[in-house]
C-alpha cells in the first residue's frame, strides 16, 4: 500500500476520536469538558477527542435566533463536531460540550448574574464560547480580555487584520472576505445603517479584526478555555440566515446566502480554532467525490429558436470538446426572447349571470388566457423583435391585436375578424370549439371585387349592423384620428363606405359599437392610446348616427390605452364599458346615472398575476371583446394584445417545435445528461397555482420520455413566490424535486444570483421545515465567464459550482460558447474541482453531510480515519456516492514542520491542508516518505483497485468520467481520450458506466 506525504507545518499527529453527528435539545448531562491540551499533550494519542458543541438560549426571552445558529451548527461543516441545544430554565450541565454558542437572549435573563458565574467557571475549566456583541457588558472586561469597549458609530469600514498565526487566519480571512463582499451589496446603504455595537480597547486578548483603535473580533485564552468575542458585521444578523429561511427580526426581509455561508463558515472556524488547539488539526468536509469539490453546467433552455436551431446540442458537442459534461434544465413553455406579437387569448366564462373567469394555468405564462388556435398555431399578426423585457410595460410599443368576434359567412361558427398595426383586416374562419377555440389561416377581408380592404394603420373593427339592412357591417378605427365604415355583403365580403366619425383624436382610434345608454338606439363609442374616451350617443334604432360628442371621464390610474366594449358587467341588463388597458387589463365603468360612468375596478381572477394584483393580464395594449365561445351560454372574454414570447407548453399538441425538443431531449439521455426542471413563478404565486404548475411541467417532461424519479430545479428568471420565504422552494420538494440549482431567494433587494455579492458564497444547506431537512439548495455560482475575481472566493471555501448559462443560441454563436466554456475549464483548472452531471454534484453534497468519521489510534503514531454513514433514509441517498466521499485535513500551527503521509487511494495537497478519499479507512501518519504518481481527482462514484505500478478504476455511475493522475500515466482501455498538462495526465470518457486500467510512468 503506497504512503503519500504532505509537508504541512507539524510536529506530530495523533488522536482517537468517534465522530458523529447528532443532535439533541433538552436537558444535558455529560462528562466535564477537557481542558485545552499543551503542545506535549497533542503530540500523545488522546481518545474520545470529539468537539460537542451547545446552542444556549432563554426561550422566555429569544426571538428564536438560536434556532438559527442551531441550524447551521445542525449542518456542520466540520467533521468532528456534534451539537446540541438547551434552554437555560432547564438548567443544563455545561461540562460535556467543549464549545458554547450563547443565544443573545441571556443577555436580558433574569439569572443574569448566575448564567454569567456559570459560564466562566466553563471557561475557566477548559470550555470555549462564541459570544455575539450583546455580550460586551454582560462579562467582566478581562473575561474577554478587553480594557473597555466603545460603541461604534454606523457600519465599521477601513478595516485592518493584524498579523496572526494560520490558526487564527482561518477566521481571519472569513471575516476579511464577508468585509470586502457586504460594502457590495445591493442593500448596502441601508445596512450600513443598522446598529454595529461595541468595539473593544484590548487588554489580554489577541486582535483578529481592528477599525482603527477598537478590535471588532478578538480572541482570549482564559484559564483552561478561549473566548472569541465578535462584530454583528458576522455573524451579521441583518439577512435571513438560518435554515428554515424563518425571519428573525424587521431587517431580516430575505436570505442573503453570502450571509448565511459566512455565519456558518465563521461558527464552524471558531471549532476548528478550538480542535487545532486540542490536537493539531480539524477535518472538514468536502462537496464531491474522492475529496474534491464538484461543478456542473447549469443550462437553462427555454427559447424556441434555440430548440429550432439544435443548440443544446450543439452547446453539448463543445462541452466535450473540453472535456467538460453539460447539465440541462428545460422551461415547460418555450417562447421567443424578448419578442412581442399582436395576438389573441381567451377566458371561458364561470356564470350564467355575471362576467366571472378563471386564469389558465396551463397556458398563463405571459399572458392569462389560453389562445385562439389558427391554422395549428397561436394566433398571431405583427411581430416586435428585440422588445425588451417582459417585466417592463413599455409605453413606446403601440402595437396590438384588435379582435371581432361574429359569424362573418353565416356557417353557424364564430369567425374572427383581427385588426394589426399594419392597417390590413384579416379573417379567421371558425373551426368550431373543442379543447381551444379554433380557426382557419388568416385572410385578408375583402370587397366584393376581390380588392383587399385596409385604412392607414392600426385597423381597429368592430362588427355590427349599423345601417340596419340585417347585414354585419363593421367599422373600424385608425391611426389617423378617424373612424371609417364598411357595408356587409353578408358572404365575408365588404364594401368601404368612407368616414363614419371624424373624431378629431391624433392617435389611434378603438371603436365599438352598440346601445350603452339602453335607449334602444346604437352608438359609438371611441378610445385611443392618447387617454381620450368619447361616445357618440345615436338618436336612430336601425342605423348608426353620429351626433355630438360626449367625453368620458376616466380615472387617471387607467393610463392613455383606452379600449372599449360594450357589455353588460354586471349582469343588472345595463350596458357599461369594459375598457382594456396599457397594463393589459380590462377595467369596469358601470353606469352611474344618466351617461355616467363609474370605475369599479378590473375583471379579475382567482389568481394574482406577476404585478401582484388579481386583474386579468393580457400583455400590453388589451382589446377586450365578449361571445360565447365554446357555446355553453356563459360570456367569455376574447382579448386582443401585444403579447410578450408568444409561449408554448412543450407538451401542447401545437408547440411548433416538439420534433427538434424531441430530437434535444433523445440526445441528452443518449449521452447519459443530466435534465432537469427551470421551473416558471413569479413574485406572487400562490402555493396552488405552483403545484399545479410543477405537475404540468413533470408531465410535460414525462410526455417526452425524461425520467422524473431523481432531478432538481432551478427558477426561471431567477423568481420565487414572495408570499412566503420557502414557498417555492417547498412546492418542488412536495411535486417531488430534490434540489434547487438557481434561485433569487424571496423578497430579495439585491441582483441576480449571478451577478450578485450576496451570492458569491453558497454553500449548500437542506431547507429546514417542522425540524427535519427537505430540499438541498445549492445556488447557482457568480458566473466564471465574467471578470471580477468572485469565482476564487468561491472556490476557496469548496462551493460547489453550479454554472448558470443559456446555451439557447449556441447554434448561431458558436465562438461565444466557446469562450465560456474555455473560461470554465480554466477555473476547473486553477481550483482542481471535478466536473459531473448536475445531479451527480447534488448527490455528492448530500452525502458529504451524511458523512460520519471514526478516527482510531494505529501503530506508530499514525491514526486510521474510517467513514461511517449516518443514515440511508433521506431522498439523496446513494450508497455508490456514499462511499465516494471524500474529506479536507487542516493542519494546525501544532503541527508545524511535519510531513504528513496519506494512504488514501486518491489525494490532494494544497498548503496547509490534506483532501483525500474515504472509500476505505485510511492511515495518516507522520513521516517524509519519497512522493509518487497517484490519483489525484476522481469526478464522479467508483471503485479503485491499487495495483502495482498503477490501479483499476471502475466506475459506478456513467455520463463523463474522469480521472486525473498527478505525474505520468497511460492506459490501454479503449475508448478513454488522454490529455496532459501542468504535470498532470487525465484520462476522460463519455458513455455507460465502464472501468478504466492506469498504469504509471
């Protein structure tokens, strides 16, 4: 068995210890805390070396903070650290935890004074506490190890970090690192605000962090036990952090995953300080097999030109190119980005007497309705590209579909005729209602001559008899200020009959036609896009007259978009004004007297849209229109707009493009890729229109082949339900999800998780709910492809590396791809991470917090570290990726100078510290020994067979595998492509799981 050595900084290595990972709250009982050792003492073998540590709180008096500390503690980023929590009325026993974290609400106890005697005496006799600033006055100064404290005005900046010992430096560089990210947060000026505390004015104690004459963080050794005082900028309780997402307090209005980490990352290093003190060094985990950190491509594909164009294939094809494996996540409604088409949606109506409708949640991602089918697709006229965001109503964009419901040629089908910016008229020929509301291609209208009928612009119809001949006729608005007329021939056809109302506007105009005054005379009514609304009240029953103009008064909260229908809105058998909107609602004007109208607000839904009211939406620029579509004798509401995307469930019979997302999809399963959720919400979901939304979008990934049983999500757009901090994230748990790959957290004020300082530390956690753990989230990392350095702040804490990107154009920018993909590889590189599927990095980070270590005395000094799982019961467990794990040994300043050896099966040394693979126990010891080729990164589950001059690996899990051998090697196993760099040979290969034979040089 081969021995490997890392010179570390160390004298000698010993310990016995069981590591586990439990958790209790209650009453404590144990044997007293031992007391610090002395560098003699770390050098003997010392058994039962455990570090226990205890959340403290008065639950009488505690906002439930302690709930989060005892939640990160709970997910331990050490190995060798258990925890516990007590309430202080139960009067626990201090004496078997070596570390305790006090909650901030004993500072206001009543025992006061005895909780205060009680924990130096703790001290005193070897135990160590992690104080929070509330703390400052409720010692003695010397406790500390201060000469006094003074409050600190607004958020400490200029901060310098004296020379300490790597010990400290640990927390050091925590600190330094959450300094130089938190002045770059979006909510910066407002958290600059909040209340920094105390600063101390040191006396005994060791300065880690200062602010010109006051230490924010010291550290002091107080008879046997140390004593860590910190700043509220960490652990900052200003961002939701625990792992429950619960809030805390009125500044905890999101989760800052920055945040979160570097608490956990802080609480976590304080341990370490303390079993480096003890016994030389600390183990911590690592997120990835054999003891290296994973990454993975996080693909969000969504766009149907993208799917057109094959480019997730193509995107994949570059990957391999790299050696790098692709990830996928798939939208259930592909749309065209940043289009906007004039169109035409629909809701059914729920009453027989008043106007009443439910949103489609099949068909509502842009708009609320479900669409009108011509000719197999949705209907559509003009076409806006490059139009911006959905999320922003531009005024600038006038377009819209104008609708007319009517039987046009007298075959007994509605018929619609669509106006479009273009100023032509076209003709859809009802099919008929089955599951959607169908019609033939689009037709120009037409005079009886053949001659195609159009005004300037913006062709706005209405049908209706207006000359009394029992023929339809229509009328139709313009861009020009005017409303022009058409005689019916009563086959389809229509004759122009020149202007009905100059009506003197210098916009558009949006007529329609019909009694609104109930005195059984017609009249028209004109809006516009400039805020003007007018009626022209008739004086004849049999044929449209135009009289003198009556404005109307409207709200100014309806904005310049105002289009009207007639229609009875209430069901009383008057006739008010829907009127659509430039949000894309229809707003009600009801009668109010004689011709008096009164805003009562919107037609509205059971669901919220994305601006966070209950209006029907319809994109931009709505038309509303009435008609029994489907025939059951309810009003429905026909809607033309300008619709953003022009989106498509993938699963729909009429999705344009289910061949070439076929094509995609059999490619990616082909290869053994990953393919998971990019799940649609928004800010204002409720739980139910999320779960079913999950349960369409499985099925729609179900419809075409892709297993569902074990795969993840991630958000489109980034967005989550603001109704609740963990509603979204819950609602994938419950459909079945198992992680969450991208997220912008609830309520957030910062950026997108790509770009954002709050995110560039994510370390992942399961999401905390009724005490037991549920989704493993893992956000998405600042992007690798972007200049700025936060990738190496990333790496440096072992951050899995979920890369966001959009391979939708891939096909029509190759290069580009290319680029992102070459700036990936070379993080990979730098920081030595193992690129996997998506769900092979989850995996491999579930398991490493099932992770338990048995570490035992062996012969000549050296210990033997076993794994041991700590359960097999929670939805990510795979026994393969189980015992695949790996961990990191950091060397402690007691162990300055040694040469540390490993006979681990796959290892990597990097400064001070050892990462190396538990598949087996495995012996460290101290002693130079003659260094060897060896494995150094294995990516994903499998076996190892050491072998004289080399080793078989047999992989367990299929897709990319990888090795990387540190030195010389070659293998004449087919099928494995071998590259080499910096001293390094990696051997790669795509497919089925296979077994790879490497002989060294």
């Amino acid at each position: 068995m081969r021995h490997f050595f890392i010179r570390i900084l160390a004298p000698a290595l010993c310990c016995a210890l069981l590591v586990t990972v439990l958790g209790s709250c209650g009453p404590l009982q144990g044997a007293a805390a031992s007391k610090a050792p002395s560098g003699a003492e770390t050098a003997a073998l010392s058994a039962g070396a455990s570090l226990r540590a205890l959340v403290l709180y008065d639950g009488a008096l505690s906002d439930g903070s302690w709930e989060d500390v005892y939640s990160r503690l709970a997910q331990p980023l050490l190995l060798n650290l258990d925890y516990a929590c007590a309430d202080i009325s139960e009067t626990p026993d201090y004496s078997g935890f070596d570390l305790i974290y006090p909650d901030k609400s004993l500072a206001g106890s009543a025992d006061r004074a005895e909780i205060r005697d009680g924990l130096m005496d703790y001290v005193e006799n070897g135990g160590s506490l992690f104080l929070t600033n509330e703390f400052y006055d409720f010692f003695p100064a010397e406790f500390i190890g201060a000469a006094g404290f003074e409050k600190i005005d607004g958020c400490p900046t200029d901060l310098t970090f004296p020379q300490v010992g790597d010990d400290l430096g640990e927390l050091q560089t925590i600190l330094s690192d959450f300094a130089g990210l938190y002045a770059q947060f979006a909510d910066y000026p407002e958290l600059s605000r909040y209340d920094y505390g105390y600063g101390a004015t040191v006396s005994s104690a060791t300065p880690i962090v200062t602010c010109g004459s006051l230490a924010l963080y010291t550290m002091n050794r107080y008879g046997g036990g140390y004593v860590f005082f910190t700043n509220p900028l960490l652990p900052n309780p200003y961002a939701i952090t625990g792992f429950s997402l619960e809030p805390r307090n009125e500044a905890q209005t999101s989760l800052s995953n920055t945040t979160a980490s570097c608490n956990q990352l802080l609480e976590n290093a304080f341990a370490s300080y303390i079993s480096k003190q003890r016994w030389g060094y600390s183990l911590y985990r690592v997120f990835g097999s054999f003891g290296r950190p994973s990454m993975a491509w996080e693909l969000h594909t969504e766009e149907i030109t993208g799917l057109e164009n094959g480019s997730g294939i193509v995107f994949g094809e570059l990957c391999k190119e790299y050696d790098q494996v692709p990830s996928y996540t798939f939208i259930r409604s592909a749309y065209e980005w940043f289009l906007r088409a004039e169109s035409v949606t629909y809701l059914l109506g729920n009453s027989d007497s008043e106007l009443s409708y439910g949103m489609d949640f099949y068909e509502n991602a842009y708009s609320s309705g479900t669409h009108v089918v011509s000719d197999g697709l949705w209907l559509s006229l003009a076409r806006v590209e490059n139009a911006g965001s959905y999320f922003i109503d531009y005024d600038s964009y006038d377009q819209r579909a104008y609708p007319s419901p009517a039987d046009v040629d007298g075959d007994g089908n509605l018929d619609i005729v669509c106006g479009s910016s273009d100023g032509r008229f076209y003709s859809y020929d009802g099919l008929g209602f089955t599951d959607h509301l169908r019609t033939g291609a689009a037709k120009a209208l037409r005079d009886a001559s053949g001659r195609e009928l159009l005004v300037q612009g913006y062709s706005a119809p209405a049908l209706f008899d207006v000359n009394g001949d029992g023929r339809l006729d229509m009328v139709s608005g313009c861009m020009d200020g005017r409303v022009y007329w058409f005689s019916g021939n009563g086959d389809g056809t229509f004759e122009y009959e020149g202007l009905a109302c100059n009506c003197l506007m210098e916009s558009q105009t949006l007529p329609d036609v019909g009694d609104l005054d109930s005195d059984g005379c017609l009249d028209l009514v004109v809006g516009s896009n400039s805020g003007r609304l007018s009626v022209w009240y008739g004086s004849s029953p049999d044929r449209l007259t135009v009289n003198e103009e009556t404005p109307v008064t409207v709200p100014e909260a309806l904005g310049s978009w105002l289009s009207p229908r007639i229609a009875d809105l209430d069901g009383s058998g008057k006739n008010g004004l829907a009127i659509g909107t430039r949000d894309g609602y229809v707003a009600r004007l009801v009668p109010g007297g004689s011709r008096v109208f009164v805003h009562d607000g919107y037609i509205t839904l059971d669901e919220r849209n994305y601006k966070g009211n209950y209006n029907a939406k319809f994109g931009n620029n709505c038309v509303p229109a009435f008609a029994d579509l489907n025939g059951d004798g309810k009003t429905d509401l026909l809607a033309g707009c300008l619709e953003y995307g022009m989106a498509y469930p993938i699963d729909s019979e009429y999705f344009p493009c289910a061949d070439a997302l076929a094509q995609e999809i059999d490619y990616i399963l082909d290869n053994g890729f990953y393919l998971g959720l990019h799940f649609y919400t928004n800010r204002f979901a409720s739980p139910q229109r999320e779960k079913q939304e999950l349960e369409y979008h499985m099925a729609a990934l179900q419809h075409y082949g892709v297993p569902t049983d074990f795969i993840g999500t991630n958000q489109h757009t980034w967005y989550t339900s603001g109704l609740s901090q963990t509603q979204s994230l819950l609602s994938a748990w419950d459909a079945g999800l198992l992680w969450n790959s991208g997220f912008s957290p609830a309520n957030n004020k910062h950026t997108a998780p790509q770009i954002s300082p709050q995110n560039v530390i994510a370390l992942p956690f399961f999401l905390i709910r009724d005490g037991a753990r549920t989704i493993l989230m893992q956000n998405c990392a600042t992007l690798l492809y972007l200049d700025g350095g936060a990738s190496g702040i990333s790496a440096k804490y072992g951050m899995p590396v979920c890369i966001y990107y959009h391979c939708d154009f891939a096909a029509g920018d190759e290069a580009a791809a290319r680029q992102d993909i070459e700036a990936a590889e070379t993080f990979r590189r730098n920081y030595a991470y193992n690129f996997t599927g998506e769900h092979q990095l989850m995996t491999a980070t579930a398991v490493a917090y099932n992770l338990g270590v048995f570490i035992e005395p062996a012969e000549n000094g050296a210990i033997r570290i076993s794994p041991r799982t700590l359960a097999d019961d929670f939805a990510l467990y795979d026994e393969r990726y189980q015992n695949a794990c790996g961990v990191r040994l950091s060397a402690g300043e007691a162990l300055a100078g040694a040469a540390l050896s490993v006979d681990a099966d796959v290892w990597y040394a990097q400064g001070n510290d050892l990462y190396f693979s538990l598949n087996r126990p495995v012996l460290v010891s101290v002693g130079l020994r003659e260094a060897e080729t060896h494995i150094r990164q294995i990516n994903i589950a499998a076996e190892v067979e050491g072998r004289p001059g080399g080793c078989a690996i047999r992989f367990l899990d299929g897709g990319m595998m990888q090795v990387t051998v540190d030195g010389e090697a070659a293998t004449g196993s087919t099928g494995w492509r071998t590259q080499s760099y910096d001293g390094l040979t990696v051997f790669t290969k795509y497919g089925q799981a296979d077994t790879i034979e490497i002989e060294y040089d």
